[in-house]
C-alpha cells in the first residue's frame, strides 16, 4: 500500500517551463497544483481545505519576488518546505528551512531534490 501522493504548488510565471516541471513531477506520481503569478499561488495557499506538501516557486514572478511569496506562504503555513527555481541560484539568500535548485535543471536533478525534501 502506497502513501497518498504529496502535493506540490509549482508557481512559475512562463507557461512552457511551469507545464514541464508539472509533467515531470506528475510522472514521479505528486499532484501537482499550477499557479502563474504569486496571487494565485496564494489563493491555494489560504484555502485550508487545500492540502500542499511543498511550494516550489520561480524567484522571479511578475507580480511578487519568489522570497517575498515563500515569507507569506510561511506566515499561513508555518510547516511548508519551499523549493526556489532561481536561473541565478547562487545570488539567493534563501531564508532559513529553504531549498535552491539552479535553473536549468535536470529532470533527475529535480526528482532528487524533490524527493529529498518530502523524504521520499
């Protein structure tokens, strides 16, 4: 007997890059939750009813920095591991108990990492 599936909230705002990561990480069996912008991504993440195991979202969003979004998804979920896809990894400042994957990156390198945070 399998556990349930995690659920990840994938925000990046270009549609090809964020349909990709999807793919991929529905391939690797997580339901996956797609936002564009970080507006919508909080709409998922202020609806209690809507279980997230992990938010994974672009550094760069047209209408909010990827680390101000992670520092108000913390405030509504204390718990939730948060995953940057940054093309500029190395200048991130990631707030403590968050994770950096550099863009590009490979679908193994993104299988890993997220594997690794939900402990899989």
């Amino acid at each position: 007997m399998s556990n349930p599936a995690s659920t990840i909230l994938v925000v990046e705002d270009d549609n090809i890059v964020r349909m990709l990561v999807v793919d991929v990480l529905e391939e690797l069996e997580y339901t996956v939750l797609e936002a564009a912008d970080a507006k919508e991504a909080l709409g998922y993440l202020q609806n209690d009813s809507q279980t997230i195991d992990l938010l994974m979202t672009d550094k760069g969003l047209p209408d909010m920095d990827g680390i101000e979004l992670a520092k108000k998804a913390r405030e509504l979920r204390p718990t939730l591991p948060i995953l940057f896809a940054s093309g500029y990894a190395e200048n991130i400042d990631a707030p403590a108990g968050m994770q950096i994957i550099g863009k590009p990156f490979s679908i193994d390198q993104l299988r890993d990492k997220v594997n690794s945070i939900l402990g899989h």
